[in-house]
C-alpha cells in the first residue's frame, strides 16, 4: 500500500471524492449508521491516504493538539472491507502516527475508537480510559498513546 499525505487544499477532487465516497460505504452504509461525516473539520486535517492500484483503500485524517482534542488525535479510520484481510489498518495507523510525530512535532495522541477495535488500538500503543459512551449509536471509548 503507497501512503500520501495531504493538507486539504493539497487533495484533488477526485481524491476527496473518493476519500469521502470510501467514509460513506463503511461509516454510512456497512455500520449502518447515519451521521453528519462532513463536519467543517476536514479542512485542519492532514489526510492520510492508503492507495492500492490507483484505488483509494484506506484513509485516516490527523489533527493537531487544539484542533479536535487537546492532544494531537487521529480520526476517521477505515479500510475498505475487501482490504482487511491484508492489515492494512496497522500500515495506515502507523503512518497515521508518524505524520503526527513529524507534522505536530508530539506523541501524544487521543483516538475516540469504536469499542470493538479496542484491542486493534491497544497493539498500536493505545490505552483506553473512562467509561464507554455512544457516538452517532455506536459504542465508543477514549484512548491515548504517549
């Protein structure tokens, strides 16, 4: 899997079509799970794409420390289904937090993770803390990585 990494105004349209188009077919449609995805955040992000025979596969968007949580964080995680199966999730996490190391110059990272990748993001350096809670009907627990 290439990785690129982009501000917002660096995306093509072509690009965020697909990027939002990938968000909606897992987010919205997979998970069953209607929620208002374009926030106005998306243009403080740094975009981290996984591309995989010219086919955006995976994506995750970054921020840095005031931006979304006091601490840098990580959000929009996903992985094209048919793409699971190959871990791509670990490349583009680790990917994920090496822009930020390099980007926002901290370690420090704060993720709101779907209760059922707990163990996902604890193999990546992640502890959980505080009690569960419902995000758009999906159970959901703050993790941070220092």
């Amino acid at each position: 899997m290439k990785i690129s990494i982009k501000t917002f105004n660096e995306l093509s349209t072509i690009e965020l079509y697909e990027i939002l188009q990938l968000r909606s077919e897992v987010f919205v449609v997979e998970q069953d799970c209607a929620y208002q995805d374009i926030d106005g955040k998306d243009q403080k992000a740094l975009h981290i794409i996984g591309i995989v025979e010219n086919e955006i596969i995976a994506y995750t968007r970054c921020f840095q420390p005031g931006d979304y949580f006091k601490e840098a964080s990580i959000g929009r995680v996903v992985v094209k289904e048919s793409q699971r199966k190959f871990k791509r999730g670990n490349q583009l996490m680790n990917n994920s937090i090496e822009a930020i190391e390099n980007h926002y110059h901290t370690n420090t990272i704060k993720i709101s993770a779907q209760c059922y990748l707990n163990k996902f993001y604890s193999n990546l350096g992640f502890k959980s803390f505080g009690d569960e809670y419902l995000e758009d009907g999906i159970p959901h627990i703050k993790m941070i990585r220092k």
